[in-house]
C-alpha cells in the first residue's frame, strides 16, 4: 500500500562504477547495459539488487520497486504514470529481481532506463546508477545495385536489410518476395523479375517487416500497410488503411481478412471475406477512396476484435501472399492506474491508444461526476471507502477502489479429519487486484496466494485463520474462520490424586485424560468392569476402603475411534483388621500330635503377628503361625494373636486350646484314713487326670476270678464294713481315649482287744525276727568254721535239714507279715495290724489270722486278671510260743 512512502524522504545514491554484489551491502546489476529493439515490438530489461537483512537491529524489507527514464521535482517518475508510456509498461519484480516489459516500442522510447527500489526504513533507498540504455530501430530493405539479366524481363540484383542499430541478441532475417516468406538469409542476391517486390525483418519480429521495394523501378506488386499498430475504444470506430499495386495486370479481387482466424483452420485455410463474415458483415465497410488505396472500416468495435487484419487481390496472373504481417488492432477501454509515489497514491486515467492533440478527462467518484477534474491525473483526495473512473471521448473507465471486506470460503463442508486435505481461499473484490496475505492467530503465514492449501491437515494446524485483501488504494481484513482438525483419541493417561500412599478412608481421585477432538467420552473399569462412564474423565472415591484395592484403567472414545489407557494399580494401604485364628488339624486334638495354630489378618502393608497364651508372648513373626511337633496335655489352655503395622495393631479373640488324652493312672485314697475297725463306714475314692474327663469303676477281685464291678463313680463307700469286706479293690478310669487303674488291698480290723493284740504281737513280732537274723548269722558261721575244720559234706546238708523241720503242732502257732510290689506306677502302702488270736488248730482258725501287708502296685491301662501271679509278694512269718 502506498501510503506508508507519504512521509519518507527521497534519497538517490549516484554511483559511478557497477556495484558487484558482495562488495558492498547495497547494490542494483543490470544485464546486459545496451539493448536494441525493433519498432513496434516489445522489450524487457531486467535487473537484480540486493540490500542488508537487518539495520540498527531492525528488519529491512523492500516495499517498493520501479523503473523511471526522467526525474520530476527531484523525485524519479514511474514509467506506469509517464503518459507516453500507458498502459505499455508492465512490471514483473519477486526474488531481488524485477523486470520492465515494454510493448509496441517506439522511436521515442529510446532512452536510459533506471531501477530504483525502498525499504521500509525511512532514509534507505537505492537506485542503480548504470541503468540499460535502450535503442530503438526500424528495418528497410536497400537495393543498392541492379544488373539486367541476359533475359530483357529481369534484373540481377543486390538486396540489403538494414537497421540502425544491431538488435539484441545478434538477429537473423526473414525475407518476403510478394509477401512470401524465401529462405532465411542476411543479405541476398538472386534473379528476381521486375514485377517482384522485396521485403524483410528480424526473427522473432515477423510482424513487422519492412516496407516493400521493387527490385526495378517503383511499379510492382505489392501492399504496403499505413499503420502497423491501431488502437481504439471499446465501441468506437476504426479506419484500417493499406496501398496496394498490380505490376501490370488489373485486378479481378480484393478483400480484408483476419489473419488469426487461420490458426483454426485446418489445412492450407482460406480466409474469410469479412464482408462475409457474419461477426463483421454488419459493422464492416470496405471503401476505396482512389485507386490504390483501400481502407477497412469497423464499427462498434469490441474487445474480441482485437486481432491482426490482412489484405490481399488478384489479377489475372498473380495473387499477393496472405502471410504478408498486416495492421495489429487493439480495442480497449480508458483505464485508471494507480501509481505509487512518495506521497502516497495517485491516480492517472490512461490508455494503449495513442491521445492526439489535447485531450480532455472526465473524472468520477461513485459513478458522480467530479466537476473541475479534466486532466488524466486526479488530483483530489482519495478515500478508500470510495471508487473512482475517468472518461475519455464518452468512453468510460472501470472503476478503482480498496478491497472490499474479504470473504474466506473452505473447500470441504462438515468435519475436517486429521491427515485430509483442506484449502482455505480468500477472495474480495477489488481493483486493482488485490493481494492476499494469509494470518493465523493474527501470526502472518509465508502464503500469499488467494488459497491456503492443506494436502494433510495435521493436528498442530487448528485454530482461527483469516486472510487481508490489499491494493495500492487500502487493506481489509475477512472474519476469522475455525479449522477444527477432529481426530480419534490420541493417547490415554491415568493419574491418581493425591500421589505417594494412600490410606483407607482418604478421599482419592483418579482421572483419565485423552487428546481428542471432540472431546473423548471415557469409561473407568476395575479389572474389566465397569464402573463409570462419562465425559469428564474423572471417578472419585470419597472414603477409599481397602476393597477398592486393584487395577484400574479407562477407555477414551469418540466418533472417531477409541483407545485404551495403561492399567493403574491402586494400593490401598490399612490397618490391620480384626486377625482370625485357626487351629489344625480341626476336631479334637490328641496329646502327642503336630498342631498348628495359625492367624491370619487383613492388611497392607502386611501385618506382622505376636502368639500369646494367657498374655504370655511365644512367637513374633511376620508368618503368623504357632506349631506343637508334639502337643502335651499342658499346652492346653486360651491362645491369642494379635496384628500389627505401621497403621495400627488389633487383638485377636481367644482360641481355646483343649488337648485330650487318656486316663493318667489313677490315685486312690481311703476315708477316713487310719485302720479300718469293723462296723465302721469307709469311703474309697480314686482320682485321674484325663480329658474328656474319665469315668470310674471299682471291682474287687478275689483270687483269679474277675468280680463284677461293685459301684461306678470316683467314691465307692462301704457301710457297717465286716471282715468280708477285706481284700483286693481296683480302680479303673477310663474315657474315649484309654483307660489305666490301680488297686487297693483293704484289710478290716477287729475291736479294740484285737488292737491290744495287735500292738503285743507286733512288738513281739520284731523280736522275732531279730533274734532270727541273728541266729542265721551265727549259723552261717559255724558253717563256715565247720567248713575250715574239714567236716564232711553229708553233715552239711543235715544242718538244713534239721532247721526247716519243725513239728506238726507248731504250725497253729505261725503269724504272717506280708509285703508287696505291684508293677503299679501308684505308690499306695497301706498297713493294717490287727490283734493275733491263739491258735485253735484247726482248719477254719487259720481264716482268723491276721496279715500286715504293704502293697506297691505298678500296672497301668488294665487290671491284672490273675491275682496269684503278683511275683513281687515278699512273706515273712514269725511263730509264736
């Protein structure tokens, strides 16, 4: 936009040798320096520049560039605003390179051309010092000399074509005899008839030869065309004029032609008459205004009757050459060109038609005439929200104007998916045509095309576009468009809040998040169930308890597909809850077995364990288990555990331990103790230590007979007790598991003179058995002496003898003192004396007699079945006097 130069000085740095680029940081090289061209072609002349990036820590950039031949006021003056240049300049600048292109040259247009270009710092413009001098030439086919031929009807001749300068690059010709293209040559000479005319020009510049000459003398055929460029407006009139000449036959045809329409024939074309010609047969006029002259009249011309036009004859003998160039007419409409100056934008009402004389503008602003504006540059104040046009001789111009409020249009409606294509265009109506420059989040793009093109959309590419439409005349700028690149769920990530451990009861938030568009819908599963779903992503739980321990994970989804997320272990950590114990084997538990008894309780981390019994510790341990290899009867008794960890610690309930086993033997005992009188009461009791507890029976034994139990329980009594009630009593306990007994010798004493007895006899007993130990001392040694002095054996065995034989009669007179051993592990003694009756000597007194007897009985689990095999009885009698 120009008016950015409004308030910048003009600076011009003369240089008086070619900048090489490198050398200094500023710098313009044309090439090449010289340039000849041919009238009425067209030119163009090209220079590079170059300029430092960054100055005074800014960025330099270029924002104007042209070309000028002359300097105005001290200020160079664009070629697009000279007036002798209208509409025939075009410039073509990108790259740090433009280039001037010139179209229908003229001799007035050899000059020295310049490049200059701005940036936008205020004070640095450069302008080329060398420039491109530019000749313009026409061409002219010479006949120096000619020589008749050995024929009367020809001539030998010498023929030039000449320019005034050496076009660029160094040219080849092409030659036209009778408007007939001859094989290319620089200069000829040949045999040509009288009748023949010769014409030329420069390759790449066929359309305009040289005028036609005769090779002898001035008549032959020939056409020779007034105007090789006409221009003209849309809907004028237009004279077309051409000479012609016949050498000497008349005439019989002529006509006008377009020479373009031949590219559409096929073959060798014919062309079309244009009073034929349906497109001109009612706008065309053919006239003759004398002999030898014929002009082509078009009316209301249009844009579409730009083209070249062509005239030919006939004679009798000869037709002109239709590949002859002819007239180029080009139909066009006034046109307004903005020019950029230092001062801002200006406008100038031009055309590719030549003005003759002093023409007179018509300027407008909104299709209203501005009164006082009647020269081709307007000199008023330009308004961007205003448009402006100029006439010239009743033919209108289009109108100029800023940019109209843009209008961003995209390529594909609905959804746009990542990796599809996409284009975005800009357009706005303007003219001059704007330019587009293309923005995202108010971030200008490289782009400047009217199209923002996507061939694979990417995720990073969301967000507001815009674009602005510019010209010399303002800027706008379009609403702001949304590209939503939609796309499947990305990735998926879980989290856990708060992080670090998590204690029972805490409040604990997990939350799955996913990148997609939309928004991903999410479902939290706990080892593959479901627990929510959702679009925020998030399951909360208030008070987190030691079940909701596990792993966790969520599902991302929307229309565009789904993904899972990696699994979360949630480790819910707690005090230990209240331990359980167990014993094992279950059911009962013998003595002597392996038990087990183990606790268990739920926590995390996990728990370690203390065993009591009776709040006595045994084990510590991180197991939890008590073992007995082998349980006695006194590990019976209340077990306890109890857990614990960082958490916390909790007690177990109590475990009763209750070990069974067998009867132990049995104790017994008698009441009252002391001696047992006749008529008395006595209580027997017998005692076990067992589990289950054990059950009693008492049996009397007599002899080798087995007695029917005689009572059941621990007690056994026994009233008004006699003699009969003396002897040998048992005791059996037994339970599930075994039985053992012990056995009780109860003797009965008679009254209270049997005691007096009693007391004598056993005083008097003692007596005897130490007046009997001592004899059997002394007998042994006599024996012994007896044995020394030689006695013979056969008195040996006499003293025996004589010593065991007692009388008969002696036998009523024998008392017995018994002591016994039982194999019972009981130590019972029980002593009962009683006072010795004298002998009566009979059978049925020796029922009367009285034993003391000392009793210990070792037999365990049964009772023994024969009384008379007790081998530990030890008797010792003593006889009475």
């Amino acid at each position: 936009m120009c008016l950015r130069e409004a308030a910048s000085c003009f600076v011009i740095f003369l240089l008086s040798v070619s900048v090489v680029q490198g050398a200094d940081p500023w710098g313009v090289r044309c090439t090449p320096t010289q340039i000849c061209a041919v009238k009425g072609s067209q030119v163009q002349i090209s220079c590079s520049y170059w300029h430092p990036s960054r100055i005074d820590d800014h960025d330099v950039a270029v924002e104007k560039t042209f070309w000028f031949t002359k300097v105005q006021d001290g200020e160079p003056v664009d070629l697009r605003s000279a007036s002798e240049y209208t509409g025939r300049v075009k410039y073509d600048c990108g790259n740090q390179a433009c280039t001037l292109t010139i179209t229908d040259l003229r001799d007035s247009d050899s000059d020295l051309y310049q490049f200059r270009f701005t940036t936008n710092q205020p004070t640095e413009r450069f302008t080329g010092s060398t420039g491109v001098t530019l000749s313009v030439t026409g061409v002219k086919a010479l006949i120096p000399k000619s020589l008749s031929c050995r024929r009367g009807y020809c001539s030998w001749s010498h023929v030039e074509c000449q320019t005034s300068c050496s076009p660029t690059p160094s040219p080849s010709y092409i030659w036209y005899k009778n408007g007939q293209k001859t094989p290319e040559k620089t200069s000829d000479t040949a045999y040509f008839y009288s009748a023949d005319s010769i014409s030329c020009a420069v390759r790449g510049h066929e359309d305009f030869p040289s005028a036609p000459v005769c090779v002898d003398g001035n008549s032959c055929n020939k056409v020779n065309y007034i105007n090789r460029n006409i221009c003209a407006f849309k809907g004028s009139s237009v004279d077309i004029s051409c000479s012609y000449n016949s050498h000497s036959d008349p005439i019989t045809s002529k006509s006008w032609f377009v020479a373009e329409r031949e590219d559409v024939q096929l073959h060798r074309p014919q062309a079309v008459d244009l009073l034929k010609d349906p497109e001109f047969t009612a706008r065309v006029q053919v006239l003759d205004p004398w002999r030898g002259r014929s002009t082509l009249r078009i009316k209301n011309l249009r844009l579409s009757d730009s083209a070249q036009y062509r005239f030919t004859f006939k004679s009798q003998r000869f037709e002109w050459e239709r590949s002859f160039p002819g007239t180029t007419l080009t139909v066009t409409d006034p046109d307004v060109q903005v020019i950029c100056s230092p001062i801002g934008p200006t406008l100038t009402c031009h055309s590719s038609c030549l003005l003759s004389g002093r023409p007179s503008f018509v300027w407008y602003k909104n299709g209203t005439e501005i009164h006082g504006e009647t020269s081709p540059t307007f000199r008023g104040f330009l308004q961007p929200e205003n448009n402006y046009s100029c006439a010239y001789d009743h033919h209108h111009s289009s109108p100029v104007y800023a940019p109209k409020v843009p209008l961003v249009q995209l390529s594909q409606p609905g959804d746009i998916l990542k990796d599809s294509s996409v284009s975005l265009t800009c357009s706005s109506d303007a003219n001059p045509p704007p330019a587009y420059t293309w923005y995202k989040e108010n971030q200008a793009l490289l782009n400047r095309a009217a199209q923002l093109v996507f061939r694979s959309i990417p995720l990073s590419d969301s967000g507001e576009y815009y674009c602005t439409a510019e010209n010399e005349l303002g800027k706008t700028s379009s609403k702001r468009v949304l590209i939503n690149v939609k796309y499947a769920p990305q990735s998926s990530s879980v989290s856990v809040s708060p992080s670090g451990e998590i204690m029972e009861g805490s409040s604990v938030t997990l939350t799955c998040s996913s990148d997609a568009n939309p928004a991903a819908n999410y479902t939290w599963y706990k080892e593959n169930r479901t627990l929510l779903q959702g679009p925020e992503g998030v399951y909360r739980l208030s008070s987190i308890s030691s079940g909701d321990s596990g792993v966790y994970s969520c599902k991302s989804e929307n229309q565009y597909g789904r993904i899972n997320s990696t699994s979360l272990h949630l480790d819910v950590q707690y005090a230990p809850k209240p331990p359980s114990v167990s014993v094992s084997p279950s059911g009962e538990i013998m003595e002597g077995s392996s038990v087990t008894l183990t606790c268990s309780s739920d926590a995390n981390p996990a728990a370690n364990y203390t065993w009591y019994k009776e709040n006595r510790t045994l084990l510590q341990g991180p197991e939890g288990v008590y073992r007995f290899s082998s349980i006695r009867s006194g590990d019976s008794g209340v077990y306890s555990c109890k857990s614990e960890n960082q958490y916390g610690r909790i007690n177990s309930t109590s475990l009763h331990l209750d070990v069974q086993y067998a009867p132990k033997p049995p104790s017994v005992s008698v009441s009252p103790s002391g001696e047992i009188m006749e008529g008395s009461s006595v209580t027997l009791t017998c005692s076990s230590d067992a589990n289950p507890a054990a059950n009693y029976t008492w049996y009397k034994r007599s002899g080798d007979k087995q007695v029917q139990p005689k009572a059941s329980g621990q007690n056994f009594t026994i009233t008004d007790i006699t003699a009969e009630h003396g002897g040998k009593y048992q005791c059996e306990a037994q339970n599930t598991h075994g039985r053992s007994n012990t056995t009780l010798h109860l003797t009965v004493a008679a009254g209270a003179w049997k005691s007096a007895v009693t007391g004598t006899t056993t005083a008097l007993l003692l007596v005897v058995i130490l007046l009997t130990v001592f004899l059997w001392i002394r007998r042994n040694k006599s024996f012994t002496q007896q044995r020394e002095s030689g006695e013979r054996p056969e008195d040996r065995a006499q003293i025996p003898a004589a010593a065991h034989t007692r009388p008969a009669e002696q036998h009523h007179d024998v008392h017995y003192a018994s002591v016994c051993f039982t194999q019972n592990r009981a130590d019972d003694l029980y002593s009962n004396i009683g006072r010795v009756q004298p002998q009566r000597g009979t059978e049925e007194e020796e029922e009367e007699a009285e034993y003391s007897a000392v009793r210990f009985d070792r037999a365990t689990g049964t009772r023994r079945e024969e009384e008379g095999d007790d081998s530990s009885a030890v008797y010792s009698t003593v006889t009475k006097h």
